[in-house]
C-alpha cells in the first residue's frame, strides 16, 4: 500500500502493509470500540441518596389522624424537600465495556485504512527537537501541511491534527502542547478513538509506521 510521505516540502510515497493500511471500513466495529473507550474512561461520579441512605430525625412528621393534614410516615420519602431520590445516578453502577484485543486491533486496521482512503495520513521524515521549543514545532508542521496542501487546518479548532510517533521524547511533547487543535499520541497508546478524531493524522517518521506495523501485524 502506497502512503503519502513528505520530504524536503516535497511529497512521495512510502510502502506501508497492506494488512494495516487497506483494510474494509467497518464502521460497526469502530462505534463498537469507540463506545468501550469512553465508557472505560468515563468517571462516574455522580451519585445520590435514596431514602434508605438519606440521615436525619427517624420520626414520624406528625400524627396519623386529627391534623387535617396529609399522612406522612417519614422525612426521608421522595415526596419530602431533603428526602430521598428517585431513581437518581449511583456511584455503584459499573459502565465498563470489555472488548478483546483482536476486535481492538480490527477497529484500528478500520479506521487507519479509512484515513488513507481519504487522503488523510501521511508519514513525515521526522523531526527532533533539542529543547522544547514552539516556534520549531510550527515551523515542522507549516511545511509538513504545506507539503500535503492542508495549511488551512492549522487554523482549525478542536481535533485538526493528530502526530504519531514511537515513544515520543519530552521536548517533542512540549514542543507543539501549546499549538491548538495538536496532539501528540505514542505508538503504544494508539486507539481507534484517537484516529478517529483529528482531520488528518501524521506519522513522524519511517521507525514510527514500522513500529506501528510491528504491533498490529
């Protein structure tokens, strides 16, 4: 499979496995991991009292009969301000979704091979950086667009472009963690959900699609 690949502000082509990168687009199987994702990171925090859980005086409000009012046998019913809820969240509820490693690994093949099909992942010539610094980040990822004709995603809010790399150092992490709409994922830490994202998707260098290719291979 032929991939884009810029070099010197000029693109190319690099061969890439075609078991990884031109694969059948499943889009049930990508919602299905996607969805095991975010619900394997959700929080889950929210939480509130029912009756049997809610403290207080355990007194009956007022007598039976002769008020003229409504019977009411505890404070901590639903009905009452400061009572129990009904049917509220609860911190007890588990929302894991498990999904095994081969359907993972399918997903990723999907959505990677989805993202070559429509032009959006190309693999760059790498790029070091000695000390943190973001003027030589953007300066990278201007002729890395410029190249591939997509500086107009620089502009972009939100997921515009998503770099991959193997092992990624600190300085490279800092370098483009201040340029919006960036993200910087290891090889490792690859999911279909960080695919699916971003608008275009670069692999910093040749190590890093053989390291990719040696995990999903």
């Amino acid at each position: 499979m032929k991939l884009q690949h810029t070099k010197n502000s000029k693109v190319a082509t690099v061969e890439g496995s075609d078991a990884i990168f031109a694969q059948a687009w499943k889009p049930g199987l990508v919602k299905e991991v996607v969805v095991a994702i975010q619900s394997n990171r959700r929080a889950n925090t929210a939480h509130t009292k029912d009756r049997a859980a809610v403290r207080g005086a355990d007194t009956k409000p007022w007598r039976q009969k002769g008020t003229g009012r409504a019977r009411h046998g505890s404070i901590y019913s639903p009905i009452w301000r400061g009572g129990g809820i009904t049917f509220g969240p609860s911190n007890e509820r588990n929302y894991d979704k498990k999904v095994n490693r081969k359907a993972r690994n399918a997903a990723l093949r999907s959505a990677l091979s989805n993202l070559v099909a429509n032009n959006n992942l190309s693999v760059a010539s790498g790029v070091t950086f000695e000390k943190p610094k973001t003027k030589d980040a953007l300066s990278w990822l201007n002729s890395e667009l410029k190249a591939l004709d997509k500086l107009d995603l620089l502009k972009k809010t939100g997921h515009a472009v998503l770099i991959v790399a193997d092992n990624p150092s600190t300085e490279m992490k800092k370098s483009f963690r201040n340029i919006p709409a960036i993200r910087i994922v290891s090889i490792a830490d690859l999911n279909a959900q960080d695919v699916m994202l971003p608008r275009h998707l670069i692999i910093a260098d040749e190590a890093s699609l053989q390291a990719l290719e040696a995990r999903l291979g």
